[in-house]
C-alpha cells in the first residue's frame, strides 16, 4: 500500500466518521421537532389554522360603534401578533400570515371580544338590544358567520353597532377602503 493510498482511505474513514456523526445528530433533532412538529399540527387540525406563511392575504375592514369607526391605524393596535395583524401606520388593512384566521382571531388579537351578539371593546361591551343592533358584512353582502369568517384574499369587511338605517350602512360600506389590492400586487 502507497502513501497516496493510505492517505484515500484516511480521507474516506473521516468522511465517513462525519457523515455517521452528521447522521445520527440529525436524527435526535429530528426526534425533538417530530415531537414539536406533532403538537403543532395537532393545533392545526383543531384549529383549522394553517403554519405560520402558509399564507399571505389582505383584506380591507372597518368597524363602527354607533356610527364611528374605530381607528386601527392607532399604535395600540399595530402589529400585535405575527399571524394577524394591522401594520405599517394603516388601520383599514388586515394582513393575515397563515391560511384559515378569521376575523375573530383578528379581532381577539386586539383584545376585541366578537360575535353575532355583541363586539366588547377596551370594556365597553355593545350587545343586541331594541333597535341597536350588531351587523356583519363581507363584501358588501349580511354575513351571519361574524367571528368565524375565514378571511379571504381582497374582502371587504364591515362590523357595525348602531341603529343605521339601509342609507348609514351604505356609507359605511362605501367607507371601507381599496388598499388591499395594494399590498396584495407588492407579494
């Protein structure tokens, strides 16, 4: 046996050391995640939410409380989960980072109470009574799926508490903006 042989196999022995090592180490860290992995798609499955990328979509809201709209534009309410959230200075755009959030889940973030009865804001709860009463709109159309929707690409959403007529309702429709479109086209 040569020199230039001993040294190959020296060279293919460590190789081989390493791609063992690699192997094995690998394979305990990927018993760890399997375990992480399992529980979080356990989660899913309950849930119905996807991973976090697993989607990226924008839709237009807004949300009035006896005739005003909540301004989400305000720090309090920027980027306050990765999931979901509003951002960049802009409160008329929900940005949603994983597939199957609903407007429940946005508004939760928010620490928004919501649903076909009552929306409870920053402690001032707004129920259905006599001629006040909780709307839910997507796209233009009644939506009884209140804070269960999935928030598709490009809605418009509108959450009104009050006692407007078809004409206020209208112009809050009419209020929610196009921006979305936007941030959609800039993926």
């Amino acid at each position: 046996m040569t020199k230039k042989d001993l040294i190959f196999y020296i060279a293919i022995l460590i190789l081989t050391v390493l791609f063992l090592w690699q192997w094995i180490s690998k394979g305990a860290l990927i018993s760890h995640l399997n375990q992480s992995q399992k529980h979080n798609y356990q989660i899913q499955l309950l849930t119905g939410l996807g991973q976090l990328g697993s989607a990226h979509l924008h839709a237009d809201a807004k949300v009035y409380i006896n005739g005003n709209a909540i301004d989400f534009s305000q720090q309090k309410y920027q980027l306050r989960n990765s999931f979901i959230h509003f951002e960049e200075g802009i409160g008329d755009v929900i940005h949603t980072h994983a597939a199957g959030l609903t407007v429940g889940h946005m508004l939760k973030s928010l620490a928004i109470d919501f649903n076909n009865d009552c929306i409870l804001i920053e402690g001032n709860n707004y129920c259905n009574e006599d001629n006040k009463k909780l709307k839910f709109y997507v796209n233009g159309q009644l939506n009884n799926e209140f804070d269960n929707y999935v928030i598709k690409n490009l809605d418009k959403i509108l959450i009104s508490y009050g006692d407007e007529d078809e004409a206020g309702i209208q112009k809050q429709l009419d209020s929610i903006t196009n921006l979305a479109s936007r941030y959609s086209l800039q993926r």
